[in-house]
C-alpha cells in the first residue's frame, strides 16, 4: 500500500517523495534464515551516498541491490553482523579444518577478533575500519594499542583477512575489503634461549632430593638435551623410551585444556613430527633414575606419563612456572616453554657444529630448509673453529721466476735495478726491485 506522501512510478518499488521530491526505492528481499525475520531494503541513495535526481537512478540502484542479494542465495542478510557470521559459520568451519590442538590455541584469539567488529554489519566493514585495526595491532599498550609482537600482529590480521575470505568464498561479499590494506609483514621473531652455562646455573638450584623438584629437574634436562615441543614431551609414556637401544619415540602430542581435560593424540604437528631421537647416556641414566622414583609412588608404568607426580599429565602453564621459578633464582632471563628447543639447537650447533641436516632430523622438521628459517643466525660463529683448522693447513710457497710468457695486446716491461745508488750494494746484501708494468 502507497502512503499519501508518496507516489508511484513507473518502476515497480520506486517512489517520489512528494515533501521532499526525493525519489526512493523500497523493496523486500525474503526472509532471512537466521533470524526468521523478512529483509526490507530501502534507500535514498546509491552506492556512493549520491541522492537519486531521477526515479531511473532510484531504479538502477534497486536493481543493482536486489542482484547482489541474489548472489549471496537469498541467505546472507544485508544487516548480518560480523559477530553472527563468525559464530554460526566461520569459527565453527574452522575448528573443522584445522587440528584440535590449533583451535585450542587459536580459539581465544578468533573470539577477540569477533569482538572487535562485534555488532558491525559485514557488509559495512570500510577499508577505514580495517586500517584502524591494522595500527590498533601493531600500538604498545601505552598508546592505548595491543602492545603485540609485529609477529604476533601479523598473525592476528591474517587470521582477521582469512575470515572475509571465506566470507566471499560463501558469496556473503562481492570482495575482501581487507585486502586494500597492506598486510602486516611477519617480521623476525626473536625467541629468547638458554646458552649451555645458563642452563648450568638454572639446574644448580634445583634440589633433587625432593620429589616435585626432582620432576622439575627431569622436565627441564629433558626438554633441554631433545629439543622436543611441549606438547610433545607432556605426551612422552614411558613405553616412548627405550632404554637398551638409548632412544626416546615421538608419536604423539598432548591437547589439553586442564589436568582432568585432555587428549593423547596419536600424531605430532606435522606428518615429519613422528621420529626417534638418540639419547645420551647422562639423559638416559637421568630418566632411568626417575622412573625407580615415580614408583615409589605407584607410576613408572609402561602408559604412565614421565612428566606426572601424580598420574595426570603436566601442562603447558606449569612448564612456564618452573622455568620462570628457577631463572629468577639463577638470575638468568626468563624463556617461554619452545625457549628450551631453540636452547637444544644453540647447544648442538655451537657445541659440536652440528650438520643442518642431523639437527633437522631431530627437531622433526619436514625438510632442511625449515631448520634454516628457524635456526640459520644461530650458525654465524660455528665456522670459527673451521677457520682456526685452516690456518696453516695450505704450505706457501711461489716460483723463484716466471712461468707465464704473456701474447696478444698485453706487454709487460720489467725494469730491475738497484734501488741504492748506481755500483753501490745495498746494505743488507740483498737485491732490491722495482717492478714497472705497463699493459695497452
């Protein structure tokens, strides 16, 4: 029904506003699935926010409106928030497609993004919007930002650019308004390690006698002398060690939430993750006389946990805790839980030159060339004690006369004399020369 202050057209769902002389185009779309409610579109203006001067532009624009809702297959609703489509349809795709242990990671910082567009209607995110989340990212804290590493910030913005891929994929949007601003490079991060004499004054507080220290003590020689991940080490049993052959089998990574809340999976981070690790005789003895301790208590079974005081896994939190607990009191820096593998790969390469290729192996990479990505600065000084067994090693000794007669277009002249005064031996009795070179 027309109202008395309007008036028709002759295009179906354009009117003239007859106060105002404007012209408008008023229309319903269906009903959106979502929410159950019917979609009415109506405008008094374009795309660009021009007033429409004829109803053919009002007409034009309809058009153009009522097309792009058919492209999205009468689902998506104009006024879909972001917070509605990361909830009921990105963040529930992605815990599909990624691994439970990279949800469980990802899932508070996916939810952090969400909040961040909350109740903006996905189709009204401006390349404005994106660019203030862009400096939002890469701020300190103090200037009312994140106070992320560039590392981390380029991570957050990427996960935030992926969810409007997958937006267009789904044909919610004709385009990824994300993507006309710069992404954040990655940058280098830098993850803080222990040189082999800052792990000697960290495991010189430890005392052992005690049982959860002596647990601490085992954690952190282990991680330290393997490389391991976390997850990988939470997930060692102790049917993972062999003790005749001096190996340690890793095949599985730990994905928890809490103590009671977790799962031993029976795969690593990567298909190359699955390998064995050769094990030096004091980390074989270390772990032999801490399985005789843990069954004092009962454990040390085949399908106990190495790292248990109590039948439960250790978790990720408790790890930080110990390292933080024992560098205060060695009085060296404080290094997150994968500081202990990047110490492993500093203590094999600048204590025994380790090749690329071994160190690789036992970090469980997919090739050579992602140890270098990781590990390649660590490298820079591990050719001192070449350079050292090179010293001497070639014997000097050059031609007393020339051997090179030279042709062609170049001639040399040598003009040898003494460079005392004419029929006066130099001092030391030895000849002088000057060599005089001319080539054309």
């Amino acid at each position: 029904m027309t109202s008395k202050n309007q008036q028709t057209t002759k295009y179906p769902g354009v009117f003239k506003d007859l106060k105002s002389g404007q012209y408008f185009y008023q229309t319903e779309l269906g009903v959106d699935r979502i929410t159950g409610k019917r979609i009415r579109k109506k405008g008094r203006t374009d795309g660009n926010g021009k007033i429409f001067k004829t109803a053919s532009e009002a007409n034009k624009e309809l058009v153009r409106v009522k097309r792009e809702y058919h492209k999205v297959n009468s689902y998506a609703n104009y006024k879909m928030t972001y917070a509605e489509f990361m909830d009921k349809l990105y963040i529930p795709f992605y815990k599909t497609d990624v691994e439970e242990s990279t949800y469980a990671v990802r899932e508070k910082t996916l939810h952090t993004i969400r909040d961040r567009f909350g109740s903006k209607p996905l189709r009204q995110i401006t390349v404005e919007d994106v660019q203030n989340y862009r400096t939002y990212l890469l701020t300190s804290k103090d200037d009312g930002g994140t106070g992320y590493s560039q590392s981390y910030a380029s991570l957050v913005f990427g996960m935030f650019r992926k969810s409007l891929d997958k937006a267009v994929e789904m044909q919610y949007l004709e385009y990824n308004i994300s993507k006309r601003v710069k992404a954040i490079p990655k940058g280098k991060a830098v993850v803080p390690f222990w040189t082999k004499t800052e792990f000697e004054s960290v495991i010189a507080q430890i005392y052992i006698s005690d049982f959860y220290e002596h647990l601490n003590f085992v954690m952190l020689w282990v991680y330290y002398m393997t490389g391991v991940r976390v997850n990988e080490g939470m997930a060692l049993w102790w049917d993972d060690i062999d003790f005749e052959k001096k190996r340690m089998r890793i095949h599985h990574m730990l994905v928890l939430k809490s103590k009671s809340n977790w799962k031993r999976n029976s795969y690593t981070k990567t298909e190359d993750g699955k390998r064995m690790i050769a094990l030096d005789d004091d980390t074989v003895s270390i772990l032999s006389e801490w399985k005789k301790r843990q069954a004092t208590i009962g454990l040390g079974g085949e399908s106990d946990f190495i790292f248990s005081y109590d039948g439960n896994p250790m978790i990720k939190s408790t790890l930080a805790r110990i390292i933080k607990r024992y560098a205060e009191t060695a009085n060296v820096q404080r290094i997150q839980g994968k500081g202990l593998r990047h110490s492993h790969a500093s203590y094999l390469i600048n204590e025994f030159n380790v090749s690329v290729l071994v160190l690789s192996q036992r970090m469980g990479h997919s090739s050579p060339e992602i140890t270098l990505k990781h590990y390649a600065h660590m490298w820079s000084g591990a050719d001192k004690s070449i350079a050292e067994e090179m010293s001497g090693n070639v014997t000097i000794k050059t031609a007393e006369k020339t051997n090179v007669q030279f042709t062609g277009n170049q001639s040399v002249t040598q003009a040898v004399k003494y460079c005392s005064p004419p029929n006066t031996p130099p001092s030391d009795g030895k000849s002088h020369l000057r060599l005089v070179v001319s080539t054309g």
